[in-house]
C-alpha cells in the first residue's frame, strides 16, 4: 500500500510490563505517548531502555504524567481532564490486560482482580477514541469461563464492546513465523475505526510476511540454539557477577548465528547473564535429565512420568529445550526449562533471546521472588516471561502502519468481526504468574 509522508503515528501502551510491544512499534517507526505500567521492576527497566535520554528509542512523554509507576485505574481517576484532551490525536491504543486470570496453566477465575482490568482498558479505549485498537492476551482469553450459573467469555464480551465503533479483528497468531525462536501462540485483536473501511489486517499481516522477514535476513523457523548458543557457559567459560554478589555469570565471546548478530547489533557485552547456583546434586540430576530426554526424543515438552518418579520429581513442567526447533513458551519460573546441553536452568539473557529482545534491552529489578510476593512483584524472569516479543510487535506496528496511512477504501461496508480464531492450531498456553 503506498504511505503518504505523513507524521509519525503515535500510541499509548497500556500494561505495558517492561516494555517489548512499545519497543516493536517504535522498531517500526511509531512514536509512543506514554506508557500505563504499575509494578516498580518492570517500569524501572521500561524506563531504563525507553526513557533514557540518549537512548535509541524514546517515548515523547507528556509534561502532566510523571514518569513513575502508575496503575490504569489510578490514571483514570487522577488524569482523566488530560485523557480526555487527548480524544482523537491517538492512532494506536495498545495492551494487554494482565493474563494469568486467563491462563489454562493454572486456575482459570472469571472473577480474578487482575481480570477487571479488562474493563478499565476498554472505558480508556472510550475517552481517547483512537484509531485502532491492539489487545494482545493468551488462548484462554478466548475460552469460556464458568461463574455460577452463568458462562463468561472475555473475548466476545470485548468483541461487543468495540464493534459499535471499531471494525474487529481477532486471529490467533504463532509467534514463531515472525522470526521468534519461540512456538508461542497468542490472540490478538486488531480494530480500527469503522469509518476508516479498514480491510482484514491479518490479511495484510500475513502477505508482507515473507518482505519483512527478507528485511532483517531471517528464514524461519529460528531454533533455540541458534538463537542462544553464543550465551553457552561450554564457549567462553564463567565469570563473577557484575551486579550479583556471590553469583556468578556467562563469559561472553560474540555472537555466531545471523539472529545473534541481530539481537546483539550495537551492544559489545549483553547484561542479565547471571547463572543460577545449582548445587552439585541437582547439576547431576538435570545433566542425567538431559541426556534422557536427548535419548528417547523428548524435547520441548514436559517429562514423562516414569523420569519425574526416577528422579523423584513433582513439577509437572519441566522441559528440556531441543536445540533444533523454537523453544516452548517460556514462563516466569525458571526452572521450568532446562538447557539443551549444559546442566543448568537459563539465564534471564537467553529467555530475553527466545522472546527476541535485543541485547542492549536491559532488565532491572529482583531476578525472581518468591511466595505471597509473586502476586506483588514482577522480577526480571517474569517481565520478560510477560512480555510481547518484539519482532512480531515490529511486525505488526508495520502492517498498523500501512493500514493507518492508506486511502480509505472506497468498496463496500467491511465486516464488523472478523474472527479466525481456530486458524493456529496449537497446545495449550502457558502464562507467566505474577
């Protein structure tokens, strides 16, 4: 579609965690308003990357919003005057409402807090009127829930909400075909203003697929150990922590693969290389694992029964990575995934590879927390467990932008909804906790 030389387009991020759908968008060239993010980890490393002053992508931050952690139900009770004088000027309104009260990996309620927040999202979309709207969210956000007597289901509640405005588009997308090394199948929503006769986007989507994959050199898939065996302990040896007393961390020697190259374009020494501190029983059991797994062909899914009862093992998700296909999806507990060769869980660097962070994007805060306060907190394991990986959000920022800067079409009313929801198939989703 021809682009006019129009301004930037610009967007808000609503739950913007720590940052990976702003920096996507920004990658393909829209300009951020501002971002909505409540927990102090993740907004530090927002901030950290996306609010530096010499930093290579920046928000144009408004003067009435103070640059701090802020909930979207305290900016709409604090700022709503300055909301609503933003009425119109938006392209893009993006987010997506926390997941864990959607995920089939754990108990799914209709009645999580965290769920509500959907709700809040959507009176936003009322004041600031943008153009389009971007709600990314997990499989169960399409799913039924029971509440009582009742059915609940997320998906068509907001599919009702928009269409009275907006044109809806919803699709479940595997985000693998976007160059992430990573099988991770998330539902999208694209919805633009009715008036603008905006044609199906996942249509657009997948038609300038294979340009911007030729754009940035990457065939697909892109396994997992193309994606992290620069960041192998085995290449480079260890070294102490930088930032963590009593830790130690990968040696890095340089990148090997294309898609390293890539993520590692501008940064000399990635950060977040911290190794856990396995003791010597539990490298051998996992060195033991490993091998198993390699040997009777299970990789990437959870272990059989019979290793969880010869190792004497309750979790239910242990996987070992196979180096020659995308990873699973990866989760907030570290331990949940185990290295393709070397004894030992992943660092948060090389999760931040499999979800395609760059390596100069940066994570700040705990690394990981535990008990009550995992409700509370989002440490580094998590924010990048959460995030929008940013190659498919650059991907999608482009076909916005292409769509948003086209001639209105001039042939006939499209449909309200479209829906292709069963168009992936895929296993179950797994959300991050929190």
């Amino acid at each position: 579609m021809p682009r006019s030389p129009a301004k930037s387009l610009t967007f808000i991020d609503a739950f913007a965690g720590c940052g990976g759908l702003s920096l996507g968008l920004m990658q393909a060239g829209l300009t951020g308003r501002f971002a909505i993010e409540h927990d102090k980890f993740a907004f530090a490393t927002l901030k950290a990357n996306l609010l530096a002053k010499r930093g290579r992508y920046k928000y144009d931050w408004p003067r009435w919003l103070a640059k701090e952690p802020i909930g979207i139900v305290e900016l709409l009770n604090n700022h709503r005057d300055q909301l609503e004088e933003l009425s119109g000027s938006i392209d893009v309104l993006v987010g997506g409402p926390p997941c864990q009260g959607f995920s089939s990996a754990g108990r799914r309620q209709h009645d999580d807090p965290r769920n509500q927040l959907f709700d809040s999202y959507l009176n936003l979309v009322d004041i600031i009127k943008p153009r389009a709207v971007l709600i990314e969210n997990v499989r169960g956000f399409t799913l039924d829930f029971s509440a009582g007597d009742e059915i609940k289901n997320f998906s068509q509640a907001l599919r009702a909400r928009l269409s009275g405005a907006y044109t809806v588009h919803e699709q479940l997308l595997d985000l693998s075909i976007f160059g992430v090394p990573q099988a991770r199948t998330r539902y999208f929503v694209l919805a633009f203003r009715s008036e603008l006769n905006v044609s199906d986007p996942f249509t657009h989507l997948q038609d300038r697929l294979p340009s911007f994959l030729r754009s940035l050199r990457l065939r697909t898939p892109v396994s997992s150990g193309s994606a992290i065996s620069d960041l192998e302990v085995g290449r480079a040896g260890r070294q102490p922590s930088t930032e963590s007393k009593g830790f130690e961390e990968t040696r890095y020697a340089g990148p090997l693969t294309h898609y390293q190259k890539l993520m590692n374009k501008g940064c000399e020494i990635p950060t977040d290389l911290r190794l856990a501190r396995h003791t010597e029983s539990i490298v051998s059991r996992f060195k033991e694992i490993i091998e198993l797994s390699h040997a009777v062909g299970r990789l990437n899914v959870s272990i059989g029964a019979e290793m969880r009862a010869r190792f004497g093992i309750k979790k239910m998700a242990l996987r070992v990575l196979d180096p020659d296909r995308p990873s699973p999806t990866i989760t907030s507990m570290p331990d949940d995934l185990l290295h393709y060769s070397e004894p030992r869980t992943l660092t948060v660097r090389e999760n931040a590879r499999l979800q395609s962070f760059p390596d100069w994007y940066s994570f700040q805060g705990k690394y990981t927390s535990g008990g009550h306060r995992r409700k509370q907190e989002v440490p580094r394991f998590t924010q990048v467990a959460n995030a929008v990986p940013p190659l498919a959000a650059r991907a999608i920022g482009e076909t916005l932008a292409d769509l948003l800067r086209a001639k209105p079409a001039t042939m006939g009313e499209p449909p309200k909804v479209s829906s292709r929801l069963h168009s992936v198939q895929q296993g179950a989703e797994v959300c991050a906790e929190s």
